[in-house]
C-alpha cells in the first residue's frame, strides 16, 4: 500500500501549479520516506529498532497527510482526486473517516 500511496501523490503532485515546486517536493520526500522506512523496518530483527522504523515511516505519513490537506485547503489539486488517490491509498485523513 505505501508504493500505491507513493504513486498517488506523484499524481497530485503532478497537478501543483508553477510555482509549487517546494510543496511538490515536500509532499515527494515525506512519501519516500514511507516506503523507505517500511522497507528498512522489515530487514530489521531487532523488535526495537523494526519499532523504530516502522514509527519513522507512519510520522512521514502523518507528514503527507498534513502536505495533501493544505494542498486542498489551498485548492492546488483536484479535490476529487486528493480524496479518491489519497484516500483509497491507504492514507488516513479527515478525507476518510478513522
């Protein structure tokens, strides 16, 4: 689900207008860094230092979330398709319910 969130946002970021490139940019590192903590978790076997990744990988979803949000609060991005990319790529928000 994290590499169909990466490629939801590289959607939305796609949509940003000239002039956005930081908030594309941040909404691109916030969500690399999801699959790339879930990924470094999951070669872990120490059960605190997987904790520790898998902690790091969902702030940086928290991250997104909060970048996909302002993103709509701004209408810098189709409302649709924040709603029906974000929302049904497995990042929680106030576009799904908890």
């Amino acid at each position: 689900r994290a590499l169909e969130a990466l490629d939801a946002c590289d959607l939305i970021a796609e949509q940003l207008p000239r002039g956005r490139a930081h908030l594309r940019d941040q909404i691109d590192r916030a969500a690399t860094s999801v699959v790339a903590n879930i990924a470094e978790g999951a070669r872990e076997f120490s059960p605190k230092e997987k904790a520790r990744f898998y902690r790091m990988a969902w702030r940086s979803a928290i991250e997104v979330v909060s970048w996909l949000e302002i993103t709509d609060r701004r209408a810098e991005a189709s409302r649709p398709d924040i709603v029906s990319r974000a929302g049904g790529s497995g990042f929680q928000s106030r576009f799904q319910g908890p």
